[in-house]
C-alpha cells in the first residue's frame, strides 16, 4: 500500500502526476520457424486488444480511478495497443439537470491520467530465439496512485523480465501555499512489491531521491530449460543442443537486462 503523507489542506485539487512506466519481457525458444510463427501466433491471442483492455480495466477498478474512454486496436502482422483514459472522480455534466455522469472521449484528460499498453512480439531470424515485449504505463493525477496496481500488472504478463519507473512530477499547493513535490512515502518501487515476487526475482534499484524519480529491474532467480520452450521438451533434444539454446537464452536475457548485448 502507498503509505500517505499526513494530510495535506490543499489550495485546490491535487497537481501532482505519479507516473509508472515499465516494459516486460517473455523470452522463449522455438526450434522451427513454424514454431516461432506460432509462438507470435499464440502471442497475439493471448494478449489481444480485448485481452489488454480488461487488464487495464482491471488496473483502474484496484486504483480507485473513473474510465473515461477507450480505445484499442490489433494490429498486422502482430502487436495490440490500448489507451484507457481516466480520472480521479467521476466526470459530471453539471449542465444537466439530474447533473448526469458522462463517459465520452475527454482529451483533456490525456496528458494527466491515463493507462496505456503497447505489445511487441518479434522472433530473431536465424537463431530460434523469440521474445514478448510489452510496455505500460500509468500516469495519475490528485491522491490515486499507480503503485496499488504493479503486482497485478507483473502478475497478469509472462514476465521473465520487469523494468520499471517511477516518477512524481510536478507540486501541488498547500493552504499557506508552500509547494509539496510527492505527497506519499517511497525508499524503493521494491517497497511495493508483494512477498511471493520478491522471493521469485533477482532485483537492482537506481533511485534519484532528490528527483523524485524511482528504478527498478528485475529478472526470475531461476531458470528451467522447459519453461522456455515452445512446443518442445528438454528431454527430446540432444545434450550439445540443450547446452547451445540454454546458452542462446542465458545470453538474451542477460542483454535484454543489462540493456545493450554482449560482446562476441
């Protein structure tokens, strides 16, 4: 749980943005290219727009936030996007005369809360190796925070890998119209993360306190050949070819991690 300053008497609504933005990564191998053709094949229903909208729908019910409009779109040859806008409270037609609730498409919204996801399924063309990239971000305005969802998130996707970012901009002003840069408590994005994830990932930080900006990257402490595997076991291969894919696979996370490859 975000943990809340103590209560700021604030002149006016909140105007701090709380931004979390982080990509996850599914590394597999398949042995074939029909395979690989599968695996993206079977990417893309797994995580079609309509698979994509209810988690992030889902994503705005554990936030306490309002939808406002969605769109969404599957796209070809692969890949799926969908942007949900949202709010703190719900929307009023003040105009109205029972002041009814309305849910069309308010773009000035856009740049304040949002939750948007963008999936990239791609194979490499010669060595077997394919990967799963899906990016999120959350941004929030006023006392919601993204931050309630992120174990859900990591939950919902095959993630081998996580890199996240978080980020507070902005101030808001109190009564006596002192500025406040972040109005809840944070040493680490770990902070947030349930028990069962944490004993699941190896975990690195770089936080920039005095900017209020927060990183964190993580990577599964164990690896099972088989987990990896597309359509095939272990067992069916020769050991010189367990050990090449197993070192195909060792190596592709360890530069999807580190963010750059590895020197031949």
């Amino acid at each position: 749980m975000v943990k809340p300053l103590p209560r700021l008497r604030l002149q006016g609504f909140n105007n701090l943005t709380k931004a979390l933005s982080f990509n996850i990564y599914d590394v597999c191998y398949a042995v074939s290219e029909e395979q690989r053709q599968r695996y993206i094949e079977y990417i893309d229903e797994a995580y079609n727009a309509e698979r994509l909208t209810q988690i992030l729908t889902d994503v705005a019910e554990i936030i306490g936030a309002n939808i406002l409009n969605v769109a969404r779109q599957d796209y070809d040859p692969q890949g799926a996007s969908v942007t949900i806008l949202i709010s703190e409270e719900p929307v009023i037609d003040k105009k109205a005369a029972g002041k009814e609730l309305i849910s069309d498409a308010v773009v000035a919204h856009l740049d304040k809360s949002h939750i948007t996801v963008h999936t990239y399924p791609e194979t490499h063309p010669h060595n077997g190796i394919a990967t799963f990239r899906a990016d999120i971000d959350v941004a929030t305005c006023g006392v919601i925070s993204p931050l309630k969802a992120l174990n859900y998130l990591i939950e919902s996707f095959e993630s081998d890998i996580v890199v996240m970012d978080y980020r507070v901009r902005g101030f808001t002003r109190d009564v006596k119209g002192k500025k406040h840069y972040i109005d809840h408590k944070i040493n680490s994005i770990q902070d947030f993360l349930s028990k069962p994830i944490k004993n699941k990932y190896e975990m690195i930080d770089v936080n920039v306190y005095q900017e209020n900006l927060f990183h964190t990257k993580m990577h599964l402490k164990e690896f099972d050949l088989d987990t990896y595997l597309f359509e095939e076991k272990a067992k069916n291969l020769g050991f010189k070819d367990r050990l090449r894919i197993e070192s195909q696979l060792k190596r592709e996370i360890v530069e999807l991690f580190n963010g750059h490859n590895l020197a031949d």
